[in-house]
C-alpha cells in the first residue's frame, strides 16, 4: 500500500515515497504476479498509472478530519483481502515524522501481525526512546474467551490495523503540512532575495543616471563658463 497526499506543494514528500516502494528492493524481488498495489491519495494513484504499473483498488479524497466512518472502507478492503487469502502480507509505505523538518518514507508490515509490526509501526527508535523489555510472562490456558479466541484475535487483529491507518494517517498529515510550510518558506526567502537583488539594481541604476546628468551639468557649465 502506498499512502501519499491528495493536493499539490509538498512535491518532494510524494517523491520519497513514490521512491521508497518502487526502488525497494522487497518490491523488486517480488515477480509482477505477486505484486498487488493498493494506492491512497492521488499523487500515488497518477505516479503508477504514469509508470504503467497496474494499481488493483484506489482510494481518494480522504477527509483531513479522519473518523471511523471515513476510515471504514480503506481498512475493510484491505482487511477482506487478507481474510480471503488474496494476500501473504501488507505493507505500508508512509512517511514517518519526527520534526517539523525531518520526515522519511519507512515501509510499515501491518499483517501478518507480530513484534515486528509494532517495530515497523512506531519506525526508528532512538536508543534511550525504546521500552526496556520485561520478562516474558507464561500465558494461562485457563483463561476463558467469550465468545472464542480466534473471534477476540480477528477483532483485534482489525482494531490494531485501524490504529496503524490512522496513525500512519496522521504522520502523513503532519509531514504534509510541514512539507507545504518548508515550501512557502523557501520560495517567501526566494522572494526576498530577489526583492533585494532587483532593488539593489534599480539603485544602481538610477545612481549611474543620476551621477550622468550631473556631469552634463558640470560639463555643459563649464564650456559656458570658459
């Protein structure tokens, strides 16, 4: 699945990602047959269809305001895939944020679900930022699930995918935003800039005008006077 923006002025961010899937090299190991491309956002959609790589399902005009109900359709897709074994694994590529001017593509394994997919889901972790481990505690099979086991795992197999979405959307967002401000940022400096430099010319050239027409005065004053 490739996660990109649905609007224009964060070109270099659409860019990473775009890159992150298809210059990987879990994708390219991967023969075209086994390859099923799932795109959000119309940036991903147009960048495959320009690249002539099939896209199987599409899904556009998310609200910025992400609710349960807008977020529905894309995790039952993608959630109806795995359950009908269409798939043998999702992966996600979205942008993970750290700051205001730091944000990188990572490719986050959302099913089959394990450690893995939370390490993948949270991306890298500085050293003091990770959990220190606790001893593993032995499970009690005396536990009784209501109303089954494999029914309380689905459920929350399909809450935890619902997270990751909706984590991975916001980290979209935030880095969106941030990519937009860097923009306008940069071209408001390129503006001054070149403000500067057009003013500093005029000057330059209403002075050689100016310090011209003296020296016709002077001159002219001068063959009058002699």
């Amino acid at each position: 699945m490739l996660y990109t923006s649905d609007k224009f002025l964060c070109g270099p961010l659409n860019n990473k990602l775009n890159n992150a899937l298809y210059r990987s090299d879990k994708w390219n190991a991967l023969s075209d047959d086994e390859k099923m491309l799932v795109t959000i956002g119309k940036k991903s959609y147009d960048y495959a269809r320009h690249r002539h790589i099939p896209v199987s399902k599409h899904y556009s005009g998310i609200p910025e305001r992400l609710s349960f109900v807008d977020m529905f359709p894309v995790v039952e897709g993608i959630l109806k895939l795995w359950r009908e074994e269409k798939i043998k694994e999702v992966v996600f590529i979205a942008p993970h944020y750290k700051n205001s001017f730091t944000f990188y593509p990572i490719l986050k394994t959302f099913l089959p679900f394990s450690e893995a997919t939370i390490a993948s889901a949270m991306g890298p972790l500085e050293e003091h930022e990770k959990p220190a481990r606790k001893a593993k505690k032995e499970f009690d099979e005396k536990i009784i699930y209501e109303p089954s086991k494999p029914v309380i795992l689905e459920r929350l197999y399909e809450q935890l995918v619902q997270s990751l979405f909706t984590q991975s959307f916001l980290e979209l967002k935030a880095s969106e935003y941030s990519s937009r401000m860097i923009a306008m940022q940069n071209a408001t400096d390129a503006a001054d800039r070149i403000t500067t430099d057009l003013t500093r010319d005029y000057n330059k050239a209403r002075q050689s005008v100016i310090t011209r027409e003296l020296a016709e005065l002077m001159g002219a004053s001068d063959a009058i006077t002699s």
